[in-house]
C-alpha cells in the first residue's frame, strides 16, 4: 500500500512506500483507451518511484506494479492531493492537467485532460447591495495592469462591468446589484478580463463537483428585482436577476 501518491507543479508524478519494492517489481502507468505503457524510474533505495507526466495523452492511466510480465494495481491510501497543492498547481500556465485519481477500494491512477484558463472562485458573499467575490485565476500565471469582473446577459449579450483588484493570479471584486437591476430581469454569466485573459467564473479545484442544488447563496432584494449568485450545472457562477414574481429561472 502507497502512502505517497502525488503529481506536483512540475507534472512528476511521485510515489512513496514505507519500505523498497522488492527486486523485480516496478511501477507501470497504462492508458486505459490505447493501452500505452510508461514505466517509473527508482529513487534512492527503492521505496520512492517517479515518472514525469507532462507528456502523457489525455485520458486515464492505470498505476500498476509491474513483475515478471504480471502487473497488479497500484493501491494507496493516500487521497492524491491537498487543497492548496490544487490551487499551487493551477498557478502555472498549463493547456493539459495531471490528477491522481484513487478508486473506493484504493486503486491509484492518473486522469490527463485539456484545460483553458478559468477564474476559480473562492468565497463568494451576497449581501448590502453587493456581491464580493474572491478567487485567483486558474492556468494562466500572474497577469499585470487593469482587471474587470464582466457580466453578460444571456439571449441578449448585455453587459456590465466593474473594476477587479488583481494580485498575481489572485483577485477581488465588488459588484454593486443595481447596476443589474437597472436592465431587463437576466441571467448574468460572469467573466474576469485580466490583461489577455477572459476566463470564466467557477469552481473546480476544490474537488466537489455538482454544487448547482447543493450550494445555495441569499438572495438580495432590490426595488421589484431578485438578485442571487448561484452555480450552474457546469460549476460556473451567474446571477440571476428576476422580477419577484417571475421565478429566479436558474440553470
């Protein structure tokens, strides 16, 4: 049983055992859909394996440990990653994503996926005639000059903006609800532009997918308006601005 199964910054995936592998056995990643084999390298006495993963396709890999031509898989107990490694991690420039995934009975192996830049919301607090959102931009790097949290209506492309502090890759915003209550009733996608980037609110390094049902967030009254942050179904933030009457017709 692995105690260590990790992927840090540098997509090297490194694997930890109490004690050495015995001679003969190695560590193995295989490709679930081509069934492409990358073997590890041994560090020190054995009980450290490594390989680099930045390389390898899209899709899940198998850890295995590999002897004689018979591989078993690879089981740990370790969950495969830290909140603030997740967050460390997206702080690069990235165009792919290497994750340790761990099965219920322990099972370890990689999921690769293509990513694109997004602005991975941390706290979000509705309340006195605004919305502050705070959060840090996802595989891009730190961007320099101006920043703008954006809203645009959906159907009609109506938009709003308001100026974002930008911090590296972190950010904050403030978003006054009457600027939205001053259109049509909306649902209002939110983006932040930051230099070359318009990357799209949500949050997805926290490992808890499907928040729309499970995260609610209060609703803010303005004048005959319902103003309410919510998560989409893809884990995106929006707002949804409706007359009182009319329902909040959140998706």
């Amino acid at each position: 049983m692995a105690n260590h199964v990790r992927v840090d910054a540098d997509d090297v995936l490194t694997i930890g055992w109490d004690a050495p592998l015995p001679d003969g056995e190695r560590v193995v990643l295989r490709h679930a859909a081509s069934g492409a084999v990358r073997a590890g390298r041994a560090a020190g006495d054995g009980a450290r394996w490594t390989l680099p993963a930045g390389d390898l396709g899209t899709g899940a890999w198998e850890a295995c440990i590999e002897a004689g031509g018979i591989a078993r898989p690879l089981r740990t107990d370790d969950p495969g990653f830290s909140l603030d490694g997740l967050l460390a991690y997206a702080d690069r420039p990235r165009d792919r994503a290497v994750r340790v995934t761990r099965t219920p009975d322990g099972r370890a192996g990689l999921r690769v996926r293509a990513v694109a830049p997004h602005a991975e919301v941390r706290t979000v607090h509705p309340g006195g005639g605004e919305i502050r959102i705070a959060g840090r931009l996802a595989y891009t790097g730190p961007r320099r000059g101006a920043a703008r949290l954006v809203a645009v209506a959906r159907g009609t492309g109506r938009r709003a903006a308001w100026p974002a502090r930008l911090d590296g890759t972190a950010f904050r915003v403030s978003a006054p609800v009457d600027v939205l209550t001053a259109e049509p009733p909306a649902i209002w996608d939110l983006w932040l532009d930051a230099d070359d980037v318009h990357a799209r609110l949500a949050t997805r390094l926290d490992d808890a997918p499907g928040k729309r049902g499970m995260v609610s967030y209060p609703r803010q009254l303005a004048g005959d308006r319902s103003v309410r942050p919510y998560y989409t179904v893809r884990d995106e933030l929006s707002v949804a601005c409706h007359a009182l009457d009319g329902g909040d017709g959140a998706r």
